[in-house]
C-alpha cells in the first residue's frame, strides 16, 4: 500500500472533519536522526486534526503540497457554483 496515494484519497472523500474542522500539518526535526527516527502520527480532536512529521522533510513538503492542490480544488468549484448561481 502507498501511503501517499491513501493520503490523497483520504482528503478526496468529503468527510466532515476535512470539511468542516481545521486540518494542520507539522514538521518537528530533531537534533540527531539516528537516534531519533522518522515517524508520522495522526491526531484527530474535537476540532482539528493534525498531522505531525518527525524528521521526515520531503513527506512533510509531499503531505503540504497534497493539502494545498486540495484547498484550491475546493476554492475552484466553489468559485463554479457562484458562477452558475
């Protein structure tokens, strides 16, 4: 399985918690990377959910860029729907 394509399939199903909560993503780099590996963990709270990339730069970048083509999808078809309203 590709996590990163379950990602974008994850921010394409209209789920309230995308929809309606705030989504947040985090990058924590720590002093020394052997020590310290590359980890990912998911919360999701009352109103929020968050993402947190511990020492892993290039997913961090991958899980922002998928997270902004998303937010200006939506912007797009809302934009559509004004349009033809």
């Amino acid at each position: 399985m590709n996590i990163f394509k379950t990602f974008e399939t994850y921010l394409k199903e209209p789920l309230s918690i995308l929809r309606d909560n705030f989504f947040q993503i985090i990058s924590l780099q720590t002093g020394n990377i052997f020590e310290n590996k590359p980890s990912m963990n998911v919360n999701l709270m009352k109103n929020k959910t968050q993402i947190t990339v511990i020492n892993n730069e290039k997913l961090y970048n991958l899980l922002s860029l998928v997270t902004h083509r998303a937010k200006l999808k939506e912007k797009e078809i809302k934009e559509k729907k004004n349009e033809s309203a």
